[in-house]
C-alpha cells in the first residue's frame, strides 16, 4: 500500500504476481484477504488501484471483485491507466478456505 489517506479511510492497493505464477487464483486470494483486513480491520471506506488499459486479465478480476471504473488517465508515460475504486459496502470480498494441496 503505497497511498493511504487515513484522514478520509481512502488507501491504493496493487498485487503483482510473476508470470509463473498467474492464473492459479493467487491474486484473488491475496486481494480478498487484503480488501477484508481493510473494511473489517482498518475501517478503510474506499481501496483504489490503477491498471493499465490493456491488462484485460486484470481488469476481469477486479470487477469480479466488485471494483468499479472511475476514470482513465490517458498517455501517461508509454501508457494508459484504468483507474478502479471499490467501497465498504460494494466489496465482493469472501473469506478465504485452506486449499487443498
């Protein structure tokens, strides 16, 4: 978490997970324990993120998550950003079982 507005309970959140890695549901693990420890923990009311427009895996986990567009920063750099949001009440997040090895 690299921006954490404690004044307005607003933090930006990122998961990156190397390629090997992908496409395992790493990331949905990692993202709802992180978005529950915030809206159950730190009694965060906003988590957002940016992510670039083309990372179309990315951008289907996070609405399935129940993030939502907000807007997009157009050619910032190389590239152009999708930034998302999710509220308190709006989280998808579900609690985590052991996985079976």
């Amino acid at each position: 978490c690299d921006e954490w507005d404690k004044i307005n309970r607003s933090i930006r959140v990122g998961v990156d997970i190397t390629p090997p890695q992908r496409k395992k549901g790493i990331a949905t693990d990692a993202y709802n324990i992180v978005l529950q420890y915030f809206f159950n923990q730190l009694d965060i009311h906003r988590v957002w993120l940016s992510v670039v427009t083309y990372n179309t895996p990315a951008l289907r986990l996070y609405e399935k998550l129940g993030f939502k567009k907000e807007g997009v920063q157009r050619e910032v750099g190389t590239s152009s950003f999708k930034a998302r949001q999710i509220g308190k009440g709006e989280s998808r997040a579900r609690e985590i079982r052991k996985r079976e090895a």
